[in-house]
C-alpha cells in the first residue's frame, strides 16, 4: 500500500490515467488533463485498434470515453458515487484516423 501511496505523489495524474490497464494495452495517450479535471483531451492511435475492416474498432471508443466521464465528475463532485449507468455512441462514418477525445 506504501507504494502506491508513493506513486500517486511521484506520477502526475495524466501518466497514472495513461498507466489505467485497458488505456495502456489500447496505448492511449493524454495530451491535456486540467488538474480539476474539467478538461481532458486523450489520443486513441488507430493501429492497435483495428477492426478487421480496418477502421477503428467501436469497443475501443466505448472504452477510451466510459471512464474519463466518471473519474471528472468523480474530481469535480467529490464525495458522491459516480459510475457510468449508460452509453452510447453515434457511429456517423468509419473512422480511419487516430480519435481524439475532449471531455
């Protein structure tokens, strides 16, 4: 426990959101977190995440925006419980470039 306690004063919040498991294998980046959270932008490169036709797979769009709603509201309204009760997106076109989430 001492030394995640140790971590969490060394690592600043983007690279330990960048070192969450899933963001990790999808290789996500994060290219601004606010430090009151109320402005997150994060990569998703496409390479490791295509599907078989070759466009970004959607199971990795749903991941890469679940959390990052929760753990800013988390931030913002501390002391209350925040989960992700519903999700969904709209798939407009295939998308075939690396995605760039701002929350």
């Amino acid at each position: 426990m001492q030394i995640l306690a140790a971590l969490r004063r060394r690592l600043p919040a983007a690279k330990r959101l960048e070192w969450y498991p899933p963001f990790r294998a999808m290789r996500v980046s994060v290219l601004e977190l606010a430090d009151d959270w109320r402005s997150v932008r994060v990569l998703l490169p496409l390479a490791p995440n295509r599907n078989p036709g070759g466009g970004m797979f959607g199971g990795a769009m749903a991941c890469l925006a679940d959390p990052i709603a929760a753990l800013a509201c988390n931030r913002v309204f501390p002391g209350n419980q925040v989960w992700t009760r519903s999700l969904a997106l709209d798939f407009r076109h295939e998308g075939r470039s690396d995605l760039e989430l701002r929350f």
